[in-house]
C-alpha cells in the first residue's frame, strides 16, 4: 500500500510539473510572438485585451505606466522614432507567470522619439526584461538597460536636460511678447543675475531676485530705449544645466534715435526648471557709442 501511495504521489507530481512546464513553454510562445509583431512588424494594435491584462504596468522611473493606452502610447516612441527596427529575444526562460529575456534592439534614430528630434544614427543595444503572466496575458513588465549607452548611441549627452533649451526659447518669446509675468515666473526667487561688465545696467550687479531685474534692467531698458529686440538666436546646450544663447541686439535708442545692431551672448543656469543665474556677454562700448551720440 505504501509502494503505491508513493507511487501515485509520484505521478501527480510528474503532471503537475509537467502541466507547469506546458504553461511556461505557452506563455514564451505568446509572449515572443507578440512582442516581435509590436516592435519588429510595428503592429501597436497588438497592445490589447487579448495580449495585456487591462492593469498591464510597466515599472519604470518616475512614474509607472498603467493600462493599455498609456503602454500603447509609451510603445508608439520607438515605432515612430526608429526604423529599420530589428529586435531579438537572444534567450528567454521562466518559472510559473514570471518571466526573464535577454534582447537586443537596432535601429535607425530618424523620427522623434520621447519629444528627442531624429539624430540619424544607428543604436544597438542590449538589456534584460522582467516580465509577469496572468491568465496567459502579460500583466506587468520591467526593464534593465543602460541609458547612458542607448542616449550616447543617439548622439545626446545624457548629462543634458533639453527641456531647458525649450524653457529658453519660451522665455525670449515670452520678452519678446512683452509678457513679463510669464518670464518672471520661471525664475528662481535666489535668481543671481549680472549685466556684461561696462553696461549701461551694471550698475545694480550682481541683481538678486527678479524684481530688481524687473526694476534694474527690464523698467530702465523699457523707458529708455523706443525698442531692444533680440534676433538671430541660437541656443547651445551645455553640461550642468546651463544653455548658451547667442544672438545680435537689434535697438533704438530714445534720446538721440540711435540704432545698434551687436552680437551678444547669454549664459543661463537653471535647476528643477527655474533659472538660478543669468550672465550677460555684449560688445558695451558699442553700445556707449550709440547712446553717446
């Protein structure tokens, strides 16, 4: 009697590992196929009920991203920022719903990809997901990448932050609009801010806060000159959060009708999106002779 209980244990065990196994050898079965039709074939309609359980959360930083449409949304960046789109799954294996693959992604950087224009170049990197079944659909998914490579590969300094350029390019269209309030609004209340040494407004450097800028240089530039505009702007981003601005002074003096046409060039610093320092680069004796005439 004992011979055949063990027995009988020892058959439940064998089907019940072997029906684990089947389901495992599925979810691979299901979980290539989709995958290589999303990325490879560009078939985002793939993201649905029948593949993605409806609470389907990519684990990511800062921010999950939960549910079919924003996974859809997350995934349309690299089918519209990448062709010539070739990912591979180079080994896969799992235990119960969880699984573990090993891929590699090429392709041709030459459509926006998360608000990055188009640079051209090629990638080709490799990472780790962690992923999880439910009821033979995926549920959950997790990557291991490195960044730095995949960011370096497309030609962008990883150091940089390119919402400042847009920040920027904001600002002197805000200057430009005569919208005080919005420029004043992306400055930080300990903003440091110096006029190129010799100008005309240096005299208040360095100016702290931007009401002393409102009243030191933006009231004085207003009363004094019919107009002061900017053009020609170009914007160069640089490490440690900091943009260079070059562009030319295009201006009337008001006292004597007196025009100037200069280069000049700004150096911005900002952090957590506020702009902490401002320098200013100009040619001032130019600018002395104008007003002296």
């Amino acid at each position: 009697m004992k011979t055949y209980s063990k027995l009988l244990f020892c058959l439940l065990l064998f089907w019940a590992m072997s029906c684990e196994d089947a389901q495992v050898k599925k979810n691979i079965t299901t979980y290539t196929n989709v995958w290589d039709g999303i990325i490879n074939d560009g078939n985002l309609d793939l993201i649905n009920d029948t593949h993605f359980d409806t609470k389907i959360t990519m684990v990511s930083s800062p921010k999950n991203v939960v549910g079919i449409e924003d996974f859809k949304a997350y995934y349309s960046n690299f089918i519209t920022g990448f062709s010539e789109r070739e990912f591979t799954i180079e080994d896969i294996f799992g235990d119960g719903d969880q699984l573990v693959k090993n891929w590699r992604f090429k392709g041709n950087h030459t459509g926006e990809f998360f608000g990055m224009p188009a640079s051209g170049k090629i990638v080709d990197l490799t990472g780790v997901t962690i992923a999880k079944m439910k009821d033979g659909k995926i549920i959950q998914e997790q990557d291991f990448m490195d960044n730095m490579v995949f960011m370096s590969q497309m030609g962008i300094d990883p150091f940089l932050n390119p919402n400042n350029v847009n920040l920027l390019r904001q600002l002197y269209n805000d200057f430009a609009n005569g919208n005080i309030e919005a420029v004043g609004a992306v400055m930080d209340e300990n903003l440091v801010w110096n006029e190129a040494e010799n100008f005309p407004l240096a005299d208040g450097n360095p100016y702290k806060g931007f009401k002393a800028v409102l009243d030191g240089v933006f009231s004085r530039i207003m009363s004094e000159w019919e107009y002061w505009n900017l053009t020609d702007l170009e914007f160069h981003e640089m490490t440690n959060n900091k943009v260079l601005v070059e562009g030319r002074y295009d201006a009337k003096y008001k006292k004597n009708g007196a025009k100037l046409n200069l280069q000049m060039a700004h150096l911005w610093t900002l952090k957590d999106g506020k702009i902490i320092s401002f320098q200013q680069y100009a040619d001032t004796k130019g600018i002395a002779d104008v007003m002296s005439k």
